[in-house]
C-alpha cells in the first residue's frame, strides 16, 4: 500500500496529488495548478511519446497523423473534474492506510494485557517502519496473484481467486479494490496502455480507439469526445506507475496476449470490399466504416502493410472471389478518425475460405500467377500468309494502342489524360497493359473484373480486343458514353456541341434539311 501510495504525487508540487486531473499530455496534477480555461501542461520539460498505433520501425508506408486545424490543442479539461480511476485510488490507498494505522493502535493498547497477541502487529509495525520498500506481505502476495492470474485465459473477465491461503484479508482485499478500480470499462481486463479522456474517463488506449470508431461519446459520461485527440495520445503516467508496480506480471501477459491477438488478426489477409482494381495500377481509397479504420490499423502496425480487395457483389449475385492485394504507400489521417489511403495493386489472388474478424472480412488466399512462359508464348506466324485469327501479343497491344489514339485524337482527349495521371504511364509488359487498357473502356465493372482470374496475358489481351471490337461495333452506344462523360468530365459544352453536330448530321442524312 505504502509503495502504491508513494506513486501518487503531483509531478508538480512534488506533494500528495489532491483532486488531480490528468491532461493529454498524460500527466495527472492537482487541480488547483491548472488555470481555466487553458489546459496546456505546466509540468517542466513535459514531452510525451505517443503509444497507440506500432508502426514498425522500417516500415514503408508514409504515415501522416490527423491535423487539427480548428481548436488549439490541448483541449481544456472541461470543470477541472477529477480524474476517476486515480481519485478512487487515492481514496482506496488513504482507506487501506488508516484501517492498518487503527489496527497496530489497537493492538498496543491490547498489549499490556497480552503479549502475545500484540506479537505480529508489532513486528508488521516495526518492518514497515524501517522500511517501506520492503513489504514482504504485499509484495510476495502481488507476486503469488500475479502467478495465480498466469493460467486465467486473456479474454475472461479477470475476479482474482486464491486457492492458497492468503497471507492476509486485509491486504488481499485491497488487491482486490486495487486491481477493480484498475479495470478497463470497455474490455473489463487490466487497463492495457491507459489513457485518460479529457472527462476524466481511462480506458486502454485500444478500447478507446475502437469504441471512437463507431461513437465520438465516452462510453460512460456520453460526453463528446474529439476522435483525432486520441490518435496520438500518451498513456496517463501515474495509471501506468501503478499497474507497473502492482501487477507487472499480469501487465506483461495482457501484452502478450494483445500482441499474439494481433499478430493472428494479420495471419489472415483482411479484405475489403468496395471497388474493382488490378495490378499494376495505384488505389486511392477513403476509408470511413469503423470496421475498415480498425483493419487500417491493424494492417499499419503489421510488417507488410497490405490487404485485399474485392468488388461487391451485384444483388442476388454469388460472392465475390477474386481480387487484388493492395500495397500500403501512404496513410493520411483525417480529425474526424477518417482515412485517404494511397495503395498499389501488387497481385491478384483467390479467396479459398472466408471469415470475418470484427465486423470487416478476413480470408485464406492464394495468389493468381501467369503462366511462367505466357509472355513469349505466341502463335507460330506464317512468314508468308498471316493469319488474321490468330494476332501476336504485339499486334493485339497495337489494337489497344490504336483505340486510345483513336480515342484521343477523337472527341474524348479526356480519357487517355485521365488514364495517364490516374493510373500511371501505359505499361509496356503485356500482362500489366491488359489491365491498364481495361480500366478505362466504358464496359461494365464487373464484366472487367473477368481478367482476374485468367493466367495468360496473351488471353485477357484477347478479350480486351473483343471488348474493343464490340464497342467499335456498337458506336451508338460508345457515343452515347463519350457524351455522358464528358459532360461529367468537362462540363456540358463540348457535349452539347457534339449532339447538335449528330442531330444535324442524322437530320441532313434523313432529309429534313
Ligand atoms: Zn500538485
Ligand atoms: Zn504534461
Ligand atoms: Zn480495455
Ligand atoms: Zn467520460
């Protein structure tokens, strides 16, 4: 007790903590230090390192926390209220203190009468007199829970049994209070990585990541809560000291269990569902749905950040099962908890069992490769009569080629600009061009999404052309796609031009002008 009670001082006054209040900087003071409204810490050199998200050291991704660009930060502590957990300690502690003082008072007015009976207050009395560091009681009791706890599965809530004889009721029942009021509202565990809310609420810093995800009001008080404050937040310092010097055993396990937790949420490849993309080319997705901003961070702290990505399924349709895998280049946090996430296209691949984990899909995959020779792997040509049936990959590329000039030289300029600064420069290996090419023709999604699966690139090369045939074949359609997108694109001017060109054109054909 003496030694969680020497951890309850102001950093400050250097004094016992009175009515403290823990500001985001992760320091507790008492309230009478901080001067209304402003919050900012008054603790000397504070500079806290922020815990939450382990980004490994040589990852890649380039990772921008949320600016705010509103309100100065520190958000002022609103009343200077108090900070609860460490409130409820200080009481618990001062308790504890008092009921053992009483107890060896008790026992050396009781000692004239008998001796013996005032033999272990006494000798109690006289260790912690000499010295406090010591406590053999407390401490080899901490450390027999703490063993105890080593079989008590992580995710079961944690009631301390003792199965052994305790050394003493006094002490075992503080234990008790200490590790409840050291209890997360939201995981009901011992508070791993504690941070304080600015309504004096603590919560692991997970749990409170998780439960902003889906509300920005703390699960207790319901008072609003800024998400981006906490994407950065340090641990409440004093908390810390506590659980460090109380249960370190048990603290080193939840970190155990929370990491091994992790690291077989990344076994799987988490999936997204959302839009069509290919190898090759570059994806920027804004990720908003709690489920995806937990798998982010997930994906953020593993060290290949990546996951997969498939289409939604039409209505009534069967699911989805091929997609590509998304490299992570570059995360921007926005204030609100949201995300723009720049990805590359690095493989394709086929889900062979799905899951799902917290609310966003998980699968066991298996990737898609082309046939090692496909590239080289061309029909035998006739030096002297060419058959048109059966094109080189070369001639088939130039028949793409050929449409985008078409289409560049024609009315749509606008496409292959958008195609250049959205999706990169035109590949020149056959098998990433396929792709290229397919992003950009005004077919439907899902029909494009038929390349995934197919291992030649000299095949989907074939059924681009086939594609391009069709929309040659079908100009009215293709016209009609120009049009729309234009006036999309580029507003309603040249759209509007090209129609009364067409109407003039069908009217003078038909005859009426
Ligand atoms: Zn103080
Ligand atoms: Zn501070
Ligand atoms: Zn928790
Ligand atoms: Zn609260």
């Amino acid at each position: 007790m003496a030694s969680i009670d020497r951890l309850l001082i102001c950093p400050l006054c250097h004094d016992r903590l009175l009515n403290p209040t823990t500001l985001h900087c992760g320091h507790s003071l008492c309230s009478r230090h901080l001067q209304a409204p402003s919050s900012s810490c008054p603790v000397p050199l504070c500079s806290s390192q922020p815990p939450s998200l382990r980004i490994p050291p040589h990852s890649r991704v380039r990772y921008t926390p949320a600016q705010n660009p509103v309100l100065p930060a520190p958000i002022p502590v609103p009343d200077h209220r108090s900070d609860v957990v460490l409130n409820k300690i200080i009481i618990l502690v001062d308790r504890a203190l008092q009921a053992d003082d009483s107890e060896v008072q008790d026992s050396d007015s009781a000692s004239a009468s008998s001796r013996e009976s005032s033999h272990r207050p006494r000798k109690r009395r006289k260790q912690h007199a000499v010295d406090d560091d010591e406590e053999p009681d407390l401490l080899s009791h901490l450390r027999s829970v703490a063993a105890q706890e080593r079989s008590i599965p992580p995710d079961v809530p944690l009631i301390p049994s003792h199965h052994s004889p305790p050394p003493d009721p006094a002490l075992q029942e503080f234990d008790k209070k200490l590790l409840d009021e050291l209890t997360c509202h939201i995981c009901y565990v011992l508070f791993y990585q504690p941070v304080t809310t600015p309504c004096q609420h603590t919560y692991c810093a997970k749990c409170l990541q998780r439960s902003l995800d889906h509300s920005t009001a703390c699960p207790i008080c319901r008072q609003e809560l800024p998400s981006y404050y906490f994407q950065d937040q340090p641990l409440n310092k004093i908390i810390m000291s506590i659980i460090l010097k109380a249960y370190p055993l048990l603290y080193q396990e939840r970190a155990q269990a929370i990491q091994e937790e992790e690291r077989n949420a990344r076994l799987n490849t988490p999936i997204f569902v959302s839009n069509l993309s290919f190898p090759g080319v570059p994806t920027i997705l804004h990720l908003f749905e709690p489920r995806y901003r937990l798998m982010l961070r997930r994906c953020l702290e593993s060290p290949h950040p990546r996951f997969g990505m498939i289409m939604s399924p039409k209505p009534g349709a069967p699911q989805i099962n091929y997609g590509t895998i998304l490299e992570i280049r570059s995360v921007q946090m926005l204030p609100d908890g949201r995300s723009l996430v720049e990805t590359y296209g690095s493989a394709r691949f086929r889900i062979l069992e799905r899951g799902s984990l917290d609310g966003y899909m998980v699968g066991r995959i298996e990737s898609i490769f082309d046939y090692p020779d496909d590239i080289t792997h061309t029909p035998p040509e006739p030096p002297s009569d060419p058959t048109p049936s059966t094109p080189t990959n070369e001639q088939l590329m130039d028949t793409c080629k050929a449409f985008l000039d078409r289409l560049q030289r024609g009315a749509a300029p606008w496409v292959v600009q958008r195609l250049n600064s959205t999706y990169g420069a035109m590949p020149t290996d056959p098998a990433l061009f396929s792709f290229w090419v397919a992003l950009v023709l005004p077919i439907e999604e899902h029909e494009k999404a038929k390349l995934l699966p197919i291992r030649s690139a000299r095949l989907r090369l074939m059924l681009v052309v086939h594609w391009i045939e069709q929309l040659n074949n079908n100009w009215y359609a293709w016209l009609t796609f120009v049009v729309v997108h234009g006036w999309l694109v580029d507003g309603p001017a040249l759209p509007c031009l090209l129609w009364v060109l067409f109407v003039l054109t069908i009217a003078r054909l038909i005859g009426w002008i």
